[in-house]
C-alpha cells in the first residue's frame, strides 16, 4: 500500500464530505428530490470530466476494448444504484440512521466478499480500526438517529445500498490496463447518469433553477463527485478495498465539521469524540514501513 494512494483515498473520502453541505445549499436554494440531485451529480460528474479529456485528446474512444466496457458499465451501475438506494434509505430511515448503516456496512460487506471468494482475513489492526470507526461514526451521529415507522425498511436498505458502494470498490480492485482513473470515472459515470434519468423521471423529477443553485449543483458534480473518485478509484492501485471502504467512513465527519463552520450546527462532545475515534482509526490503517506496497 503506497502512502501517495493512501492519501488520495483520504482526499476522495474528503471531497465526497463536501457533499452534504453542496445539497443542503443546493435544497435551500431549488427544490430538487434526492433522485434528481443523484441524477445530476454523474451527468455534471461525467460530462465535466469528458469535456476535460477531449480537450487533453485524452478519451480516445475507439481504442476501448471489451474488458475497460465492462468495467465502465459495471461501476458507473454500481455507483448509480449506490446514489439511489441512499436517498431512499435517507427518506425511510432519516440521515443518521441511513449513513451509519449505508457507509458502515460496506467495509463489512468487503470483507465478507475477501473471505468467501479468495480466502483472506483482515488484519487484527484493520479489524480494530473498523470498530474505532463505527463506533466514531455513531456517535457523530448519534443526535440525528432516530426510529421512525418505516425505519426497519430504511435499515435494510441501507445495507444494500453499503453493499453497493462495496461493489464499486471490489470490482475496482485490480484497474485495467489503459483505463486510467480519470477517464474509467468519466465514462462510468456519464453511463450512470443517463441510467437515473428514468428513474428521476419516476421518483422525481427536477433541475436547479437560478445561477446559485446551478453552481452549487456544479460543485457537486465536479468537486464532490468527479474529483473524490477520480481520487479514489487512482488510490485503489495499492490501497486494499477493506481499508479503502474504512477510510470512506470520514465523509460524515468532514460534512459534520463543515456544517458545524459554514451553517452554525452544533457539533457537540458526542460528535467531537466521534471525530477522535475515525480520526484514530485512520492512523491505524496508514501505511506502514514493513507493509507490502499492494495488499489485494
């Protein structure tokens, strides 16, 4: 596991905590269902990151071959139904709950998947860290858990929706020679765009209305969508998806302090203890000088 790639994950899981406050801006601003927002997040993501390659020459089409089309398919799908099945667990089960199920479950869901399929275990280290950061993770959000009537539904959606994101990361494990990361998010996510179009049209359909709505819908896109993966579909190279998923776990922490800054929410003891602890956990799982530089 190489720190360069390391990092990059800690930057996408960074970038992707910019999100919380860009939508709630953005709801503020135009009234626009989660569908949509979901649908117009890969569109801006893909088209934004397409139009930078064609500049570079960079795309080039016609020299995909079957197996970069399955991958692009693959996780532009994957990332797809991630985006939908959250709002979804969003609105059954409420934020709190959703995340800490939906970003919880996926290291759980990786490592499951490591264990059937190939036969590994992870370390007592890495098991360590994914405690210290569930449960950081639940007392940052312990103030906006709640139980609702259909929040058993939320709970099981939420962990298909972990299950999803953790299938983004595994299929993304080994990359595919001339797909780099920037170009395979372009096209995926560009796929994945078109693919909610429909189910936007079904769920919910609508678009931001003024020039500060359409901006912060921009940012999004390009700073919270296609900047974070490109960072951290780069970082999968070395970085082992069961880390990769753990790291992914300080989004909520990033959005939680941003909130607590530019919106004035409180933040509280719970949620600075629960920020120690994912902070804590992510120390533990940095690179270590005897580690091997790949661990897949």
């Amino acid at each position: 596991m190489q720190p360069r790639h390391f990092l990059s994950v800690v930057l996408a899981a960074t970038l992707w905590g910019t999100g919380g406050l860009l939508g709630t801006l953005l709801a503020e601003e135009s009234d626009v269902p989660p569908a949509s927002v979901a649908m117009w997040r890969m569109l801006i993501a893909g088209v934004a990151l397409t139009a930078w390659l064609l500049a570079r020459r960079a795309l080039a089409l016609r020299s995909l071959d079957r197996a970069m089309v399955v991958r692009i398919l693959a996780t532009g799908s994957l990332t797809a139904v991630f985006e939908v099945l959250y709002f979804t667990a969003v609105t059954l089960a409420g934020v709190g709950l959703a995340t800490l199920v939906a970003i919880g479950s996926a290291p759980v869901w990786v490592a499951l998947w490591d264990w059937l399929r190939r036969g590994d275990r992870p370390a007592g280290r890495r098991v360590l860290a994914l405690a210290l950061a569930v449960a950081g993770l639940g007392a940052l959000l312990g103030s906006s858990l709640s139980v609702g009537d259909r929040a058993l539904l939320g709970v099981l959606v939420a962990v298909v929706t972990g299950a999803a994101f953790a299938g983004v990361t595994v299929v993304n494990r080994e990359p595919v020679p001339g797909l780099g990361a920037a170009r395979l998010t372009a096209l995926s996510f560009a796929a994945g765009g078109v693919l909610l179009i429909p189910v936007a049209l079904v769920l919910g359909w609508g678009a931001p209305a003024g020039a500060t709505a359409w901006g912060y819908a921009l940012a999004l896109g390009i700073v919270s969508t296609a900047l974070a993966y490109v960072a951290y579909l780069g970082g999968l190279a070395t970085v082992p998806p069961f880390v990769a998923t753990i790291v992914s776990l300080l989004e909520p922490l990033v959005a939680a302090v941003l909130g607590a800054i530019v919106l004035q929410e409180s933040l509280g003891w719970g949620g600075a203890a629960g920020g120690a602890l994912l902070a804590t956990a992510v120390v533990l799982l940095r690179p270590q000088r005897d580690e091997p530089e790949s661990i897949h």
